[in-house]
C-alpha cells in the first residue's frame, strides 16, 4: 500500500519546481488527500456552505487584495472562519506580503503556510500535473510490457508460458522493453493508461534458464524506455484444441484496466509458432484499425457483396422464362 502524501513530502517534492519557502510554522505531517487545488474566494467573503477545505488552498492576487481591502478585526473575522477548517496547506503566489495577522492565525490552527515566487496561473499549471501523477488510479498486473513499432502491448499469461522470451525476442529485432514480470499501471485522465516497471527491477529481465539480464548492457540503452501506454493486451495460452478461436477478427474482445477498456488478441501457442512476428503483426493491425482499416471488415463486406452478386444471379436465371 502506497504511504500518504504529507504537505512536507509534497513541498520538499516540488521546492525547486514550484520555487516554494515554507513560512512560519506548521503541521507539515498533514496528509494531502485531494488532487485538486482551489482558491478560496467564496469562503473568504463568508460562504462557507461548500468550502471544499480539504484541497490544498491557493491565495494569489485576487484573494490578497482583498484581505488588505478589509478592516482589521474583518480581516480576523474572516481568516478565523476561514483557518476553522482542517485546512491541509496554504500556498501563496507571486512571493506576495501577508497581511497582518493571517501568519498568525494560521500557525494557531496548525495550517501550513508556503510562498511561491510564481505567478497563480504558472502555480497552477506545474502542480496540477504532480497531483494527477500521485492520486493516479493504479493497478499492479503480471505481465511484460513492450513498446512494438509505438504500440504498448502488454502480454498476459501463465507462469512459464513465455512472456518474457517473446518480449525478449521483440527486443532483439529492434522494438523496446518497458517492464518485465511486473508491470505498474496507471490511468490518466478518463481513457489512458500508462504502465512502467518497478524502480527495483526495471529493465532487468527474468529468463528462466539462464537467469536475469540486464537489458540495457545486453542490447543497449534504445532497447528500452521508462512507460509507455498500453493499447493492446495479448493473452497468451496453451494450445487446446477443443476450444473455440476467434479466426477472423470480426468478434472484438475487450478487457477492462482501472475503467478502461483496452483491445484483447488471446494467441494459442502450439510448436512451431512464431510468436514475435505475430506480435508485430498484431502492432501493425492495430495501427491500421485507429487509422480506419479494419481487414476483418472489409473482407465481411466483400463476401457479403459476393454472395449478394450471386443471389442475384440465381434470382435472374429463375426469373428469365424465355
């Protein structure tokens, strides 16, 4: 299970990036439980009925502006409404001076305060990706991962059934590993699914047999990458003979990560099979499927038309009474 996110993990993270000092003191252990970040405009002119006040809370110009704009005892009015909440962090833009008093009731409430030299709508947009990355949704799947001619493909299967070796294979003829055995997913935004290795055992190998290798010193450093988006999985099985295969393409199957659908190819393995040439193929078809052709589909329509034609035919010949 992944360790919370505290506002001092969170600071120390993003200190050169967001170019961040921490002002005063406090709870800096508090943990961050949101991705989003706000602005507390409404809540500091005293509409508190929403107040989502476990988002981190930006003040840029606007909401300075208008603390100063207030009396002194308004002003404490309303940052005691406002640091009543169990704020996690405050951050305030453009390197601004407090106004008297909001130091002080924030370190009474335990609040963190910290200072960026940026301006809001540059703060916004370097830590709104860094938030995204962490409350990413993520799975965990064994599995291998490759880059095949920009395609992420991602071969599922049984212990032993040769996931590995195939992806090896890939390797050598020039395509990129991403991870092997263990492959750490993550969606981003509503449809995207990103999936690297763990830091531990990137890029190391598994081949049983032989043991493990260290891809990058066998094959060199561009036979690998860091993530790459999963866009196909390709289950491998045993071969059975019994079972139903799915020969022409026409019936898609689908297969569901973290809400996302992604297209499912289950590849039999007999002897004799090459597995890394059908992978290839299997990239290539689903280039040519997101650009529109669908072979599975126009061969269906050709003998759909064919059989049409000759139906037609036939219907000629009966009626012609010549």
């Amino acid at each position: 299970m992944t360790a919370p996110l505290t506002v001092g993990a969170l600071v120390e993270r993003l200190r050169d990036q967001l170019q961040l000092e921490q002002i005063g003191d406090g709870e800096l252990a508090r943990e961050v439980r949101s991705q989003e970040v706000s602005s507390p405009g409404l809540a500091l002119a005293g509409y508190v009925e929403r107040f989502p006040a476990h988002r981190l809370q930006v003040l840029g110009e606007t909401e300075i502006s208008y603390l100063l704009s207030l009396g002194a005892d308004e002003r404490a009015r309303v940052l005691r409404l406002f640091f009543g909440f169990h704020i996690p962090c405050v951050f305030i833009t453009k390197a601004q001076e407090l106004p008297h008093g909001l130091a002080e009731l924030a370190r009474d409430a335990g609040v963190p305060l910290v200072r960026s030299r940026l301006k809001t709508n540059e703060f916004y947009r370097r830590i709104k990706p860094v938030l995204e990355e962490v409350f990413a949704p993520t799975t965990n799947i064994h599995g291998s991962l490759a880059d095949v001619y920009g395609v992420g493909l991602l071969f599922t299967g049984a212990s032993g059934i040769g996931k590995s070796e195939c992806v090896m294979d890939l390797v050598e003829r020039g395509h990129r590993l991403v991870a092997d055995d263990l492959v750490i997913v993550k969606r981003r935004g509503n449809d995207v699914l990103i999936g690297k290795g763990h830091e531990l055992q990137r890029h190391f190998m598994e081949i049983r047999g032989i043991g493990l290798l260290d891809i990058p010193a066998v094959f060199g450093i561009r036979a690998v990458r860091q993530q790459k988006r999963i866009e196909v999985v390709v289950q491998l099985e045993e071969w059975n003979h019994e079972k139903v295969v799915d020969r022409t393409g026409l019936d898609l199957e689908l297969i569901n990560i973290l809400d996302v659908e992604l297209h499912k190819v289950r590849v039999p393995l007999n002897p004799g099979k090459n597995i890394t040439v059908i992978a290839e193929v299997i990239a290539m078809n689903h280039l040519l499927r997101y650009s529109g052709h669908n072979a599975a589909e126009r061969f269906n329509q050709r003998l759909v038309g064919h059989m049409r034609a000759a139906a037609d035919v036939k219907q000629y010949l009966a009626e012609d009474d010549e």
